[in-house]
C-alpha cells in the first residue's frame, strides 16, 4: 500500500466494528400516516385509529429498524392467515389506496421479517366516513289499513341514510322545523332495534295541516368535511302504496329462438312507482334482454333463459308489490331407452315365448304437453293384448312410455320406434330406434389380451380399451376404483383425467394423453343402463401404472467456500417409479468424478472434496437414473463473497454544514463473511440518480471482517438537494462478490437559512415535524372539540392556547397502554443556521458564545393532572457525530392553563430541536404542546423561573474533530 494512499486510510477511513452479534437485530415497526386524513387518535388500549374520508386517498407507512433489512408486508388479515392463497397483501413500506371505499375500511397489520426472532406486526384501523343519500319512506299503521289508506289513519315518514359515524336526522314541514314536543299530532323517535340508524316521524289521526311537504335533513356535523343531505316527500290525501298487473299469460309458454315480451303496468300508487324486472335469489337477468321500465324484452330466447320473472314496483309507499310470471321455453331432450327381458325369468337373454319391455324417456317442457307414439318397421302401433303400451304421468319428469310384448313370437321380430313430441308443435320430435331380433343379445365386456396391466411413462399418451359385444351396443362409463384400506375411505372420490367422477366412451377407449403420475390406479369399464339392456351392468378392471424420472433435492442450490476447506455435497432420492436399480453419475462440467448404484438401504448419494482448489469451482451434477429417465441435483461452487447488508438504522446518518453539500454515513454489515475467503476490499461506486456515469473508489479492509461488525464510510461533497444510487461490492482473491445497491436521498430542512420559523400544529403535515422513531410512542395531533375525556377528565387542555377549541395542538396521551416513564418525543425540522453566522463561525477553529449565532426557542405548554411527567427540550446537533443537549424541563402538575417558555440556544452546525414528553404514574398525565416558534436574536422578555439558557461549550465538539473521508465528486460532468 502506497504511502499516500496508507495516510489517506489513516486519516479519513473511518471503518468501526461491532463484534459477535452486532448490529443484527429482530424488526420492530410503527405505523404512520401520510395523505388526506380526517383525524388520527390512538385509541386507549388497542391501536390507532385512521379517519379518512369515502374517496380521499388513503397513505400508510410502515417505519421498520432491524438488519439485515426487514421485508415488509401490509394485509387486511391477522397472522398465519395473512399467508393463504387469495389474501390481498402488498409487499412495501407504503399502502396506498386511490379513493377509497367504505368497504376498505377495516384493520390493517404491517408484518415485518428478517429472519431473526419474532416478525414484528403492527396494525391500525382505517375508519372511512361517508352519508349517502337519505330516503324516505311512508307507512300506514298495519292494523288499520283499510280501503282509504290516509283517511283518519296514523301514518309514519321513516327517514334512514347509511352513514359513518352515526347521522343525525331532523325533520321539517314546509319551513317549519318540527321537534318532539312541537306539535300534539306529531311524534319524532326512534325505533329501539334500529337506534341511530333511522328517524320516524308518527302523525297522528292524520288532520289536514299533515298533508304537506316532508323534508329529512341527514348530517354528520360536517366530520370531514362532509355536508349535509336532505330527502322530501309530498304527502297529499292522493299518497297511496303500489299496484301493479301483468298484461300475459301465466305461465309463459314459448318456442326456442323466438322474442317474448314480458309487460307491466302500474295500476295504481302515488307517487307514480318505478317499475323493473328481476329474477329470483338474485340471478341476473339474460344479458340480451332490455329493460324498459314495465317492459322486458328478450329476444332469440334459449332454452336457459326459462324460469320465474318477477316485476317489482315502489315509490317508498307501503311495501313494494311484486307479481311473477314463469316462462317456459318449449323442448326435448335426453332421449334414452332400454330393454328389459323378461323379469320372471332368471335370464338376460331374449327369448321367443317370454316377455320383453322397451322403455323410452325423454325430458319435456312442458311436461303436461309430452305425447308419445309408437311405430313397427315404420308403421303406427297400437296398444293391444300383446302389445301394450303404456305411459307415466305427465307430471312425472322425465316421461316415460313403456311397449310390453307378451309372449314374443318370430313375427315380433323388427324395428321399433319410439316417437317423442309436444302436443302443439314448434320443435323438432325425437325418435328413438330399437331392434327386436334373434341378435338381440345383453351386452358383454371383456379386456383385450395383455391390455388389463398396462405402463407407460410420464408424458405418453396411453389408452385404455374394453371390448364390448351385444346387439344394441352400450355405452361405456369409465371410473377409477377407490384403494382399499380405512385411509382411502377417509379420502375423496379419485377423479377421471378430465377432473369428472365418471366419462363415458361409446367406443369403448377411454385415451389420456400427458398422462401424470397421479393417474397411475385402478380403472373401471362398466356398460351403462340405458341405450341397452336393463340388466345387471357388465364390468373390467385395466390397472395403469406410470412410471416416472426420479425426483431429487436440492435440483439447484449454490455452495460457498474458501479455497482449501473440505465440503460434501448431497443429492436426496425423494421418489421414483420404478425404484429399483437406481443408479447415480457424479459431474464437475463435463468431467466425470465418479458413478455407482442405489442400495436398497439408502436414499442419497455423497460426493466429498476433500480440499477446495482453483479447478474445484464450477457447476457439479449428480445424475439419477431409472428406466423412465434421470433427476438432476445441481450444485454450483463459487467463492464469491456474499453481497453486503446496508444498514438502514444509521442514528442521523445524513448532516450537512456546507450551504451546498451534504454528508452521509453508509453503514453495513458483510453477511456470512466466513464462509469464503477473506474480504480484501470493497469496489464502492456512486451514481447521481439521472445521470449514467458512475464514480468508483475502492476501500481497502485490514483484518479479518467479523459477522455482524459494523463498517462505516461517510461520503462527502454530494451535491444538494442531488440523490444518489450507491453499489458496494466485496472483493476476495476468488475475485468480485455479490453487489447490492441502495439510494441515498437528501432531505432538505424547512429553513435553509433560518431567520423565523412559526408552527401551530393547524397543518396535517405538523410544518415538517416528525416522530422520533426509536421512542416508546408517539405525539398525537389534536383539538378540544374532538378530544375524548370519557375516561380522563381531570387533565389535558379544554382548547389550544389561543382559547379556540376548534384549533390543534399536540399532546401526549397517557392512557392505557402507556407505563410509567414511557417517552414520546416530537423532532422538529432540520434546520441551517444564518448563511452569514454560519460562514464567520465555519472559519474559525473553535466554538464559541462569540461567533455562534443565537436563536431563541419558544413554545407554550399545558401540563395539567395529578400525575403528570416531565416535559423536555434538547438541541441535537447534526454532523457526522449527533449530539442532544437539554435546553429545559420542566416535570409535576403545573395548573389547567397555558404556559409559555422561552430559551436562548447557540447551535454551531446545522440542528433540530427534540420536544420530550415523559409519562407520570398514572393517566391524569397528559402534557400538550403549542405554537412553536424560533427566531434569530436571543429572547425578549423570558418568562421568569420558566428557562435555562444553553452556552456553547468551549471545547471543541467531537463532530469539528472526526476527519472523514471525502468522495470529491469534483463537477458534474456524466
């Protein structure tokens, strides 16, 4: 190392270490928010809670610590259940939700893991407000409706609005605004089972000043900004419920393809109902059809489009009225029959003398118009002695016409048909052929020789045949047999290739092609019932075996490892068919290494490198074979250093005290750095982000770099308000290591150069305060008028300082579940002092009263319970090294009114102040917070006994020491 680059090392390479576990550490999370909320409170003794309004866009962060970096996760459900199949979840620090619904509402869990403990889970509850319309509806008193619905009845105007929160009805006639108690006819209350969630108004003997105009006006006292909304209703002596009548016959009765028309009209109802169609349980109407009003149209109607329709009418008069109507779409199908020999004797065969049925059925709409007749050879037949003919009901479905030929004779022998029709026509009839003969045999089955065992491997395409005789020829219904044993009872039915319990074949093959080895098993043939004889169903069984490749782990895993250690590697039989004389083939690329064969004992194989040379690296195979093929584990040896794990948890790793640059501290940890040769040193490259050029440096390592040591390297110079994309690669004598990359991103204070700085809270974005992040909770923006004291009464301000309770202030909440001494604490902005105070104290070498500019910090306070804390103020320093210095406190109950305090402060480099609110013993405990301000100059008239004025030290502070390694990005050239 040359000596100018040894000095350099000595004198800005600022590398520090943390030995053993180090920085490794289980996630934590909090949960913030950002976006148009209408209120956050954290409720007493579960979560928080997110008001938003229906539309707005709701923004949640997850803040995570933990290293290496945790994986984020945000769900809508809990635990182990957030994993399954189907669950919504987004895999990122922020959720965002474009307009969001009523039905987004709910709890939301942020999951984080990083492979160490626990995964830490927080959650908050999104509360979405919203007032739809409301709707009024008029009722009469059930038991005394009689023909003049509001002749000296009591009527009831019920007023319903679905909201979030609870709305707020209030009625008016014309421009009066009725209250309960206003007028002796009229009572306002509401229904016990329904609280909150409707509003009647009862008029009673119904007088003629009631027939009126009706207004409800719905509020929600105008929570997020949300207005009020207002239904009316015109009451007259006119004011009816609906009727309505069907101008068709019932039930509908239609041939396929033609165009029905479905009409409904009101025949009475004031206010005019609203007319429209529906079908039953829900089902949508036929996508063809067109509504119009009373009027549904459905042309080229299937077969699919039969079923009830309903006709609904309303005008929030009454209950709506409802009529249906059926239609029934004309046709037949499923024509089946089948051959019944005589059932006295104990024979499947056909035989002159004795008895035989031909049974025909068909499926009809509408049944009652199903009609049968029968031909011989093409000519009608009648019923007779010896041909009788019978038919079931036709309310029976599906009909079913049977031909009983008593005592069959030679001239019995022919053609039969079986004609199927509807008594009125307008669709095609069916016919169904049937052979009597000396042919006519009962079907058998058989398996072709050397097909019953059948093999064939993953992939083929194999068929299974049954040979089937008989005069009619059956069709063919192909099962799987279910294993026998207890454990295969439990089970499921074992589906067909195509996912169906049973397929039929009319050729008696069934074909599977792709077969897998789930359909290795046991297949049935059977002849079926119909299209046959009706006789005891013919079966065989055809056993399929499929053979498949071995199955092996790990099929692909890479291997790490320093040069001259010893390592095995092993690849794992799972399963194969055929498992006997499996063999395996051990490869370094193409070289072979070594071969052999399976025992039955064992079910892996192992190959040994006893010391790792250069040649040792590269891609090993293990090949097992069977007769159907071979698996393959793949293992690919490298010493390529694992990738570096940034640390994200840098305690204020960005400073600046340049008004044009800014630094950063990079911190990270080499993960698994012992598994391969020693890091030699680390490639760093930087990229501005826009740009395509990248700067380069390489970081020397001296020494052995420990799991989980910390490694520090602060870059300097970068340009404001610029990011930047930084790669860090490890170096071993194998060569370059796995890369990883982050962005640094600068963050501006609110004041580059501070003069005066004002902030009231009145702003959701807390004029660019944020919560510390490292704390036990947080500060919560609040108001008098919202603010809950169900529970905790005797503290906490009753308004801001100003006396309004509409205004903001933050406060800590000190309920359950909060402990003694739990801290919360509030971060201001960061902010550069005086650009010319900054510049005279920048040139000299150290700080002092003389050349630190002064500002003063002011704030009011309310710290108002018998169990109050301590509230504290500290000035933190932001460099390469932050500092906090207490600036004042205060601690015990200090009266129900607002104070103010007042500090001077002498910052020598940029700065934030650190508002800490500490919790007493119990929950009167409350401290709130107001209108904080800083301005240049010291403090005008301090409050007395209310502050400590903070003087610079005089030594010089570590971050003017710590001399730190400069990435000059001299100009921008890219």
């Amino acid at each position: 190392m040359g000596l100018a680059l040894w000095l350099l090392w000595l004198f800005t390479g600022f590398l520090q270490g943390v030995h053993g576990q180090g920085v490794y550490a289980p996630p934590t999370v909090r949960i913030v928010h950002s976006g148009q909320t209408c209120n956050v409170e954290e409720e007493r003794y579960s979560e928080r809670v997110y008001t938003i309004r229906e539309g707005e866009t709701l923004e949640l962060q997850c803040l995570v610590t933990g290293h290496p970096r945790p994986q984020i996760r945000w769900t809508k459900t809990a635990g182990g259940a957030s994993d399954r199949q189907g669950d919504s979840s987004v895999l990122n620090e922020t959720l965002k939700i474009d307009s969001i619904s009523r039905h987004q509402g709910g709890r939301y869990y942020c999951k984080a893991e990083n492979g160490l403990g626990s995964p830490a889970i927080r959650s908050i509850r999104v509360d979405v407000y919203y007032l739809d319309d409301p709707v009024i509806t008029v009722h009469q008193s059930v038991g005394e409706a009689k023909e003049q619905f509001y002749f000296e009845r009591t009527v009831f105007l019920r007023c319903v609005a679905n909201s979030n929160p609870p709305v707020h009805y209030t009625w008016r006639r014309g421009r009066d605004a009725l209250t309960q108690g206003s007028d002796a006819g009229v009572e306002i209350y509401e229904p016990f089972f329904t609280q909150g969630e409707t509003k009647i108004l009862k008029l009673k003997n119904l007088r003629p000043q009631d027939y009126a105009d009706y207004t409800c006006i719905s509020s929600v006292r105008n929570v997020c900004g949300i207005g009020d909304k207002s239904a009316y209703f015109s009451l007259s002596n006119k004011t009816a419920p609906p009727s309505i009548k069907l101008l068709l016959d019932d039930p509908l009765v239609v041939n396929l393809g033609e165009t029905i028309t479905l009409v409904c009209v009101a025949s009475g109802g004031d206010p005019p109902p609203t007319l429209g169609w529906a079908r039953p349980g829900g089902e949508e109407l036929p996508k063809r059809s067109v509504v119009n009003s009373g009027t549904l149209t459905i042309p080229a109607v299937t077969v699919d489009d039969g079923g009830a329709y309903s006709c609904v009418a309303s005008n929030n008069v009454g209950n709506p009225a409802k009529k249906t109507t059926n239609i029934l779409v004309r046709g037949l199908r499923k024509g089946r029959f089948w051959i019944t020999p005589d059932p006295y004797h104990n024979d499947d065969n056909i035989q002159i003398g004795r008895e035989v049925k031909i049974s025909c059925q068909v499926e009809a709409t509408p049944p009652e118009e199903l009609q049968f007749s029968w031909l011989k050879n093409g000519r009608p037949l009648r019923s007779s002695e010896r041909m009788v003919i019978t038919h079931t009901d036709t309310d029976v479905s599906p009909g079913t016409t049977n031909l009983d030929i008593i005592d069959l004779k030679f001239t019995d022998f022919g053609t039969y048909t079986c004609v199927a029709s509807l008594r009125n026509g307008g669709t095609p009839e069916i016919s169904i052929d049937v052979n009597i003969s000396s042919t006519t045999v009962p079907p058998e089955l058989t398996v072709p020789r050397g097909r019953s065992h059948l093999i064939a491997q993953e992939g083929d395409t194999v068929d299974l045949q049954c040979l089937v005789s008989g005069k009619p020829k059956p069709i063919i219904l192909w099962s799987r047999v279910e294993e026998s044993g207890a454990a295969a009872a439990a089970v499921a039915p074992s589906l067909m290739p195509d996912g169906s319990v049973e397929m039929e074949s009319y050729d008696g093959v069934l074909r599977i092609s792709n077969v897998t080895r789930e359909m290795s098993g046991t297949y049935r043939c059977q002849t079926s019932q119909y299209n046959g004889f009706n006789v005891k169903p013919r079966e065989a069984l055809i056993q399929l075996v499929v053979q498949f490749p071995p199955t092996v782990e790990p099929v692909y895993t890479e291997i790490r490892q320093a040069l001259g250690r010893a390592f095995s590697l092993t690849c794992r039989l799972l399963r194969a068919h055929p498992a006997r004389l499996l063999r395996y083939e051990w490869k370094l690329g193409s070289r072979l290494l070594t071969v052999g064969q399976f025992s039955d004992q064992r079910d892996d194989t192992n190959y040994l490198v006893r010391a790792l040379n250069r040649e040792g690296y590269g891609e090993y195979t293990c090949d097992i074979t069977n007769e159907a093929g071979a698996g393959r584990c793949t293992f690919l040896v490298t010493g390529k250093a694992y990738a570096p794990e940034f640390y994200y948890d840098t305690y204020s790793a960005l400073w600046q005290n340049r008004p044009r640059v800014y630094g950063f501290r990079l911190q990270w940890t080499q993960m698994e750095p012992n598994a391969v040769d020693r890091i030699l040193a680390y490639r760093l490259g930087i990229r501005q982000m826009g740009q395509s050029r990248w700067w380069e440096q390489e970081i020397p390592m001296e020494g052995t770099i420990q799991k989980g040591e910390l490694l520090t390297y602060n870059l300097t110079e970068l340009i404001k308000p610029e990011s930047y994309l930084v790669r860090l690669t490890p170096i071993t004598r194998y060569g370059e290591g796995d890369a990883t990359e982050r962005i640094i991103t600068y963050s501006a204070p609110v004041n580059p150069h501070l003069r005066e700085f004002q902030c009231g809270f009145e702003d959701e974005a807390l004029c660019l305060f944020s919560q510390d992040k490292t704390d036990e909770f947080d500060w919560t923006r609040h108001s008098a008028a919202t603010r809950d004291t169900k529970y905790t009464p005797n503290t906490g301000p009753s308004s801001d300082h100003t006396g309004s309770k509409q205004g903001f202030y933050m406060y800590i909440e000190t309920s359950r579940p909060r402990l003694n001494g739990d801290k919360a604490r509030l971060l201001s902005p960061t902010f550069n002092m005086n650009s010319k105070s900054s510049s005279s104290s920048s040139s000299s070498s150290s700080s002092s009263s003389t050349n630190s500019p002064t500002y003063c910090f002011a704030f009011y306070y309310h710290m108002y319970g018998k169990h109050i804390g301590a509230l504290n103020v500290f000035l933190r320093h932001k460099g390469p090294t932050v500092t906090d210095a207490s600036v004042w406190s205060r601690s015990g109950n200090q009266g129900d009114r607002w104070r103010q305090a007042k500090v001077n402060i002498h910052p020598t480099a940029a700065f934030q102040m650190v508002m800490e609110g500490v919790r007493g013993a119990g929950i009167e405990g409350d401290i709130a917070i107001d209108d904080v301000t800083i301005e240049e100059g010291e403090c005008k008239d301090p409050p007395p006994n209310n502050l400590r004025s903070l003087a610079p030290p005089s030594s010089p502070h570590i971050w003017q020491l710590s001399v730190t390694l400069s990435l000059a990005l001299i100009g921008r050239q890219r």
